[in-house]
C-alpha cells in the first residue's frame, strides 16, 4: 500500500482509499455549501423583494405606421441583407410618408425592437398636432415636426459581441447619409420653403443602443457634425455590462478613450466640439444593468451633457425598470418637450447651438435646483409694476410670508432683500399655485429694484393705482422661468407620481439677487383660489446641517437629527459619506401634531453628479438607496469625488411650530441584494480561483504520490488548509489596492489645456472587487464562501447526473450487440479526421465557442464512460482516470458561460443567413489545445506524472490563473478562457517532455503509465463480450 501523502490536513496521514472516494462529503464541507447557499439566498431574495421602488409608469397607446426604405440597400450599405430602415407615422395625425421636419432616428438597444420608437414617436406626432402648430411663436422658434426614423437589427444581442456593436455603428452611420439625402430629394421630401436641408440629425438610443450612437463618431464612414445631439435611455456608457468578450471590451475602451480625448483637445480640435450627450437612468427598478453604468462623469465635461435619473425629472417623479423606460407614458412626455426645446429647423443643424442646447436640456430634465440650472435672474428686468401703498403690504425684515388664501383681491406683498447676507443664505417660496406672467394665474413672483430702466413694460396684472404721490414704480422681473415643479404632498398624497397638481418652488442664493431690493408677491384678483404661499430669508447655518458619519457608526449607531420647533421652511441635511451603491438604508420622520398644516412634509433624496433625486411626500419613512460610487466604475473626469454623498431636503410648515426628528439606519438586509446585480460576474472569476486551487492540490499529491485524489477529497483538504490562507491574503490585497487607489491625482497635462486633460487613471477600479472602500473587504471571503459552495454542489450535481447516466447506460446496453473487432488504430484515424475538419471550420466558418461547446459535450461523454469504468474495475488507475477527466470537465464547464452568449450571437446571425468574420490565427489558437487534451482524455490516456525539475510548473500554471481568476477575472472574464487554454496546452505537452510515452509491464508500472491500457482493455472486453452474444 502506497504511504499517504505529506501533506494531508491537520497533519494525518490519509489513506489511498480515502483520496479516491468521489462522494467524500465532511462535515466542513457541508457545513460550508449550507452557509453558502444561506448567504446566496439571502442576496437573491433581497434583490428580489428588499428595497424596491414603487412602480408609477403609465401606459402610453397609439397608432403606428411603418415605411420600410427598401431602396436603403447593398449599394449603400453592406449590411443591407441583415438590418433594415423604417420611418414612423402616427395614425390620425400624419400618415404621409414623405419626410418634412427634423430628422431623428432611434436605436435600439441589446435584443431590442426597432418597434419601441412608437411611444416616443406617437406623443411626439401628436404633441406637435394639438400644441404646437397653433403657437405662432413656437413657429416662428423653428419648432417643426419630427421625422421619426428607427433600424431594425433583428434583435441582435449587441450587449455581448464587439463585433456586432461595430456593424450597428457602420450601419447607422450609412442610414444618417441615406437619411439626410432624402431631404434633397423632392420626391421624397416636402420640406417648407425657405428653410434650409438638414445636415445632421437626433439619436435617440435605448439600452446598447445609446453605446452604439456614441461609437458612430470613432467609425472611419462617419461623415463630420451629422450627429449634434444624442439622447440615450438605460445606455450603459461607463463599462461594458459584461466582459465575455474580448472585442467588447476593446470597443468600450476605444470609444470611451476616443470621447476623453476629444474634450480634453481644444475646442478647435474637438471632433465632438457640436455633440450634446444627455444620459436618463431608471433608477433601482431597472435590474438589467446597474443604472450608475450610465453615469457620464467619466467621460463628458457637464458642458456637454449630464446624466438623469427619471425618479428626478419634473413630472416624471419614478423609477422604471430596463424597457418601461422606452414607452413610460410621463417620460416620452418630457422626453418629447425636451426635444422640441432644442429644435430649431431656421438652422442646418435643425437644433439650437450646443451652448443652448445643453441650458434647455437642464431647464426641461433637471429638477432646478441644481447648481448648473442657468437662472434667469441674471437677465435684464422687463417689467414696470406700479404700487400704491393702501395696496402693498411690506413685510419687515427677517419675517416670514405666509398666505393661506388667494385672490380675494388684487395685492402685493413686498419683502426686503437683506443687503449683507451670509455665506449661503437663501430665499425660498412655495406654494400650491401656479406661478407664470398671464393673466389668468392667482400668483406673480417678481424681483424688483426702485432704480427706473428705459425699455420695460407694464405689469399686465400689475396693480391699479393712481398716479400721485403715494404710488411707487417698480422695474422687476418675473420668476416665473425659474420654478421647479415639487410633488404635491397634501396628508391624501400617496406616492411623488400621483395625478396632483404640483407645488411651484422658488429657491434662489441671496449673491444672486444682490442687485434687487425687493421680492414681489403679487395677488391676482381673477378668481379666489382655495392656495397657500410661503416665502422667506434663511441663512445657511438655520437651513443646512452636515453630520459626518463613517460606515462603521452608520452601521452600529445609525444617524438621528433633531430640528428645533423654529426652523426655516426648506431643511437640508448633508451626510458626505453615503454614497455607495452597496449600502441601502431606512429613514424615519416624526413630527408633532399640527391641526392647521397647510403640507405635509416633502422629503427630496439627492446626489450630484449624476443627477439623481428621489421625492417622499406625505412621509413619515421609507427607502433610501443612491447611485453615487459603485464598483468597477471609472473615476470623474475631473479628478474629484464622483459623489458628495446623500443630500435630504426636507420641506415642513414652518407655522407649525413643531419639533422634526429624523432618524437613518442602514438596512442590512436590503443592502444584501445591492450585491447580486453589481457582483454578478464574480460567479464566473470566483468559482474558477476555487477550482484551480482544488486541481493544484489534486496535482500535487498525484505527481508526489500517483494517487490523484478526487475532487470532493481536495476540495475538503484545501478547505482545511489553502482556501482559507488564500482569501485571507485576497482580503489583505484588496485592502491595499483599494487605499492605493485614493492616492493623489495628477496635474493637467498641460497649462494650455483644459479642465477635463487631467492625469486620470480609468482602470484604477478595474482590480478584484473594484472598490476604493476597505470597508468592504469582507466581500472577499463572503463571495469566496458563496463560491466554494457553488464549486461543492455543482461536483456533486455532476456526481449524480454522471452516476445517472451509467445506470441508464447499463440497463441499455446490458447485452451489448455483436461487432466486428477494429484495429486500434481506427478510433485514432477517425478522430483525427473528425479533428481536422473541425479545426478547418474553425479557421474557416464557425467560432471557436462552437468548438469549445462540443468539447464540453464530448469531454462529458469521457467523464460519463471513464465513472462506468472505474465502477466496474475498481482499480486505482481506474480512478485516477475517472478524477482526473471529472475535474477538468469541472474547470472546463466553468468556462462555457463565459463563451455561449458568443455562440448565441453566432447562431442568431445564421437565422437571418450572415456569418461572423473572425480572426482566423485567435480564433485557431484559442481552442487547439482543448482540441488536442480532450482527444487525450477521449483515447484513455492518464496526464503523465511529473517528478523532474518541471513539477513547479504545473503548480505555477493553476496558481496564476487562480490569482488572475482572483483579480482580474471580473473586468477581463474572457482572459478566463485563455487562461485554461494555456494550462491545457501544458498538460497536453507533459506527456511529451520525456520523449514518447513507454508502456512498462509489470509490477513497476506506476498508476499513470497503467492508465494507458485500461482504457483499451476496457474497449477489448466490450467487443469480446459482443461476439460471445
């Protein structure tokens, strides 16, 4: 009997028998599958049933008519045969099919249809019909209809093949062509006269499709300034969403260099210089992609775009998951004025320049209270108010306004703009009315100054007063352009998305009203309406509080924040440090009771950059979660944080006089399912760093020893001994490189650059776990835990299905039919011409993922035969074949995810009769020596032991492809495959280093070199079994 191995755990010799039993289950290994699948389950059932936003989406209907441009063929594109180009009409409003207005083509994302413009299209056809054909000013703005044109991609799976992103750019580069030659045809085009042809048009993406828009401009057939504005919905812009495919991840990071680049040149050097780039998110609801992926801080200046999150757009107020954001009834409504703000067909472009492009997309998406929303205050001041003093009420300095009804009759309130106020002060307003400059509406907010200007004109609902002594002239001008639309929050309100109408909100900082003495409240007398108004001065100290708290406190203490009864209207509290997408947290408001409260208290949860706000109305609680810093994401173009943390505004009835308290705590529980969207691609890296190591101990043992052990056997010794010792100093690496990428950020590259040329490291997240918190270094050994569990159950689901199969094989073929008896050698002859021709496909025709696919299936034959054989001889060589095969089909299947959504491209494209080009030497190389080790395994041959001065390698080889599993398995996850590949080649040349493979006879045979007749052996008792019968 052989001597067990030197190395067994806790320092015990383990016997031979013991090392091949396949089923070996100890009790730390069940206890840890339980614990994993425990943990696994708890983050799917979070991010299943935890910390869900309430869904607000309306439906939206309409009438679609498609034109199909059948003439857009090969003699312009040559993609012709496999996509195709519609133009949209909406039934009942305008079904003539020749275009007139301003280009826009829509793009549809991963599997999507080129059908999802029809919402978009429809409100837009029809917005234009009842709103804006009859404004005459509009007109006379350039507001004309929308030529809707959308591409039809036949559901291509653009998400997991670089190759294919490409093919869409090319394409929608030669419809743009097409598109905008048809304006120049009179046939097809009955274009207004004296308006000019367009030159360029809108790109609206959804999901992959906003990708694609955005590499159109990196095409070599992309003609200059054809595309000026692009609007995407769920794009993922900042990484890939998965990185199975080593094209895929070469686009992203060309075209994301290409877009860097172009705003860090100089603006006469800036291919993208016209190019306006606005990115909506859906929030938590979307669960396709992590919506901090469509962030564009990394990657476009805030001159030139921003991203928004549809929970934040004025009207809008909710979440909606990955395709509601395409036909969400209150989003193609903002989607559309937002559109037609920045239209303007007086010009070529068809849109506004991008300086006013930029301010109107702010002013129509954003909520308004953002720092970069232009206010109108700096405008000059256009209206003269005249005011008698029986009618003005002048409220004294440092008091509040407060009206509980309006319209009773026609009244100004004036209040004192502080001269010298403090850093930060502000002046808010809110009520439930309308604020505008018509006649019609109950309230005007004016800034005014007694100082005469020479061009003003009356006040139309200005005040009746007499001319004499007593009255005083004004010269102000009106707030209206400058509210922000607030939730209603009345004690019936339910949810920010209710059909209420909304509170008008005023904010302003007192620097900006510096040149103004008075704001102006004036009453309307046209109807009494049942509103309320309050106004008032605050400083920053009364108004804004910032408590730091680290995770650990937040964690353990959580927060709570106490307001006195006398507090300004509008609240804010600043928490700088929450600001990870992997924290969700629980807020509690309670407040004293108030009889005569004119709102309940509205809470609005912010970040910046992105834009992201989310509106509480009538709240006493609920669910915080923000979209700030997440894993794997690039830093800011700027070289700042990406987020200032979690910002609560909170509006409460300052005549209430009552004490607010708020308290936040962090939800362990919901935080879990944050986990499960942002590290799901760790299944893929983890699993694959256990495996390795298992197959690294089996090796091991069997070049010291001859015996190879079976997987469940290792799996329970490194459990014991290096799994644990490994993730301990994982932990120890992500702790490093996390703190290492805090360190300082570099200077500009040069002085005559701007601010986006800075020294930035993008692939500083790119490593492990992909986050610059140590905090969250146990995520190391809970994902690794979660892994070896995996690793233990899917043995053992093989175990059983391989077990299976030779029940059902024996029952079958209990008497085996007769067959003539074959030369050895024809087995070998077939398989190298079943060989050949795959190799020759694979060079030729088919991916390697096809081939890589049937290796598994064959590899699986080999495991299922080589269990029926060691059952039947139980001998160890028989087992140590059986191990061997059974743990490289383990390695190899983990492999396969990473390879099918390929495959699934491939066999997508032979449905509509178009072949993939390949790289015929990668493509080649990358399967030749899973190719040449599974024909090995196929004839029954044992991996040779190695005893000479090459036995580190093997141990070098598994260790560094756990390690690269380890670090960079989730960023690059098809380098995984190249990985085993390189391994296989070593194992297959192993059998060669020592010259060609002698069988030796007798008693001196080691197991391995056994190995090689009883597999031909077994094939012999088969074919004597059959002539017998």
């Amino acid at each position: 009997m052989r001597n067990a191995p030197d190395d067994a755990p806790l320092g015990k010799k383990i016997k031979p028998s013991r090392l091949q039993r396949p089923w070996s289950l100890s009790f730390l290994t069940a206890a840890t599958t339980v614990g994993a699948f425990v943990l696994l389950a708890v983050i799917v059932r979070s991010f299943l049933g935890l910390q869900q936003d309430p869904k607000g989406c309306q439906m939206s209907y309409m009438w679609p008519v498609f034109t199909h441009f059948a003439d857009f063929d090969t003699e312009h594109t040559p993609f012709a045969s496999k996509y195709s180009l519609y133009l949209y009409r909406e039934g009942g409003v305008d079904q003539d099919t020749r275009v007139k207005g301003v280009p826009v083509i829509f793009v549809p994302g991963n599997a999507g249809s080129y059908k999802q413009v029809r919402p978009i299209a429809a409100e837009a056809a029809q917005y234009f019909q009842d709103t804006l054909r009859r404004d005459l000013v509009a007109l006379d703005k350039g507001k004309r209809p929308l030529d809707f044109f959308t591409v039809d991609f036949n559901e291509e799976l653009s998400a997991f093949h670089g190759q294919t992103l490409l093919d869409q750019a090319e394409y929608l580069n030669e419809a743009v062509s097409y598109i905008l030659a048809l304006y120049h045809n009179p046939a097809r085009s009955i274009r207004e006269p004296g308006l000019p042809q367009p030159n360029s048009v809108i790109v609206i993406g959804h999901s992959m499709g906003g990708m694609v828009a955005r590499t159109m401009p990196t095409m070599p057939n992309y003609q200059e300034r054809t595309v000026n504005t692009i609007i995407t919905l769920s794009a993922p812009h900042a990484r890939a969403p998965v990185s199975f495919d080593s094209k895929m991840v070469k686009t992203y990071h060309q075209v994301n260099t290409f877009w860097r680049r172009s705003y860090s040149a100089a603006s006469s050097r800036n291919p993208l210089s016209d190019v306006t780039l606005v990115s909506v998110a859906g929030g938590g609801l979307d669960t396709m992609i992590p919506s901090e992926y469509t962030s564009l801080t990394s990657l476009v200046p805030d001159t030139h775009g921003f991203t928004v999150f549809t929970s934040a757009i004025p009207g809008v107020w909710t979440g909606m998951d990955h395709l509601a954001i395409t036909w969400c009834n209150q989003l193609r409504k903002a989607l559309v004025k937002a559109i037609f703000d920045v239209v303007d067909a007086r010009r070529p472009s068809q849109t506004l320049v991008q300086s006013e492009r930029v301010v109107a997309l702010r002013k129509r998406l954003l909520t308004g209270m953002e720092s970069v929303v232009q206010k109108t205050v700096e405008e000059e001041p256009t209206t003269l108010l005249t005011l008698d003093h029986a009618s003005t009420n002048v409220v004294s300095h440092g008091e509040r306004l407060v009206l509980r009804s309006l319209g009773h009759k026609t009244r100004a309130h004036l209040m004192p703009i502080p001269k010298r106020p403090d850093d930060g002060s502000k002046f808010t307003l809110l009520t439930n009315q309308q604020l505008g400059d018509a006649t019609n509406v109950s309230l005007t907010v004016l800034f005014c100054s007694v100082f005469p200007l020479s061009e003003v004109s009356g006040l139309s609902m200005a005040v009746s007063m007499d001319s004499d002594a007593r009255s005083t002239r004004l010269a102000c001008k009106n707030a209206a352009r400058d509210v922000s639309p607030l939730p209603a929050s009345t004690n019936e309100s339910t949810e920010a998305f209710d059909d209420s109408p909304s509170f008008s909100y005023l904010q302003y900082n007192l620097d900006d009203l510096a040149d103004f003495h008075f704001v102006a409240v004036v009453e309307g007398s046209s109807y009494t309406a049942p509103g309320w108004l309050v106004a008032e001065f605050s400083s920053a100290a009364e108004s804004t509080t910032t408590v730091s708290r680290g995770h650990h406190q937040l964690l353990i203490q959580g927060l709570k924040h106490k307001y006195p009864p006398q507090k300004p209207m509008m609240t804010k509290l600043k928490i700088p440090e929450i600001h990870s997408t992997l924290f969700a947290y629980n807020f509690r408001i309670e407040r004293g009771v108030c009889p005569a409260e004119m709102f309940a208290p509205l809470l609005r949860q912010y970040i910046q950059e992105p834009y992201e706000s989310k509106y509480f109305v009538n709240t006493r609680g609920g669910n915080i979660n923000v979209h700030g810093i997440s894993p794997y994401m690039p830093p800011p173009l700027r070289g700042k944080d990406a987020s200032e943390g979690l910002s609560l505004q909170l509006w409460t009835d300052p005549t209430c006089n009552a004490t607010v308290k708020v308290s936040l705590n962090v939800d362990v529980l919901g935080s879990a399912g944050k986990l499960f969207l942002r590290y799901r691609t760790v299944l893929a890296a983890f699993p694959l760093l256990v495996i390795a190591i298992v197959l690294r101990k089996q090796f091991k043992v069997y070049d010291s020893t001859g015996i190879f052990m079976s997987f469940s056997t290792s799996m329970d010794v490194c459990i014991r001994t290096s799994l644990p010792a490994i993730f301990i100093a994982l932990t120890a690496l992500g702790i490093t490189l996390s703190k290492a990428s805090k360190g300082p950020l570099g200077p500009t590259i040069h002085p005559e650059s701007v601010p986006t040329d800075l020294l930035i490291d993008f692939t500083v997240n790119d490593f492990m776990l992909g986050t610059s918190d140590p905090f969250f270094w146990f995520l190391v050994p809970l994902f690794g835990c979660i892994s070896v569990g995996v690793c233990i159950a899917m043995n053992y689901l093989i175990l059983t299905l391989s077990r299976a199969m030779v029940f059902i094989h024996n029952l079958v073929h209990t008497n085996p039919p007769a067959s003539e008896p074959q030369s050895p050698t024809n087995p070998n002859r077939r398989f190298i011409t079943t060989g050949f021709l795959l190799l020759l496909l694979i060079m030729t025709l088919i991916p390697y993922q096809l081939a890589y696919l049937l290796l598994c299936l064959i590899q699986a034959s080999t495991c299922v035969r080589a269990h029926a054989i060691s059952l039947r001889e139980a001998s160890p060589e028989t087992w140590n074949f059986y191990h061997y095969v059974h743990s490289l089909f383990m390695l190899m299947l983990w492999i396969l995810p990473i390879n099918l959504p390929v495959l699934l491209v491939w066999m997508q494209n032979l449905r509509v009769r178009w072949l993939i080009p390949f790289e015929m030497n990668a493509n080649f190389l990358a399967i030749v020596p899973f190719v040449l080790l599974v024909e090995e395994m196929g004839r029954g041959r044992m991996v040779r032991r190695v005893t000479s001065r090459y036995v580190f390698i093997t141990n070098v080889l598994i260790f560094l492809l756990a390690l690269y599993a380890a670090v960079y398995g989730v960023t690059y996850a098809y380098r995984l495959h190249h990985g085993v590949n390189l391994l296989c080649a070593w194992l297959w040349g192993v059998n060669y280093l020592g010259g060609e493979r002698k069988e030796i006879r007798g008693r001196d045979a080691s197991p391995g070199e056994k190995e090689t007749r009883v597999w031909t052996k077994e094939r012999e008792k088969e074919r004597d079994g059959g002539k017998r019968t």
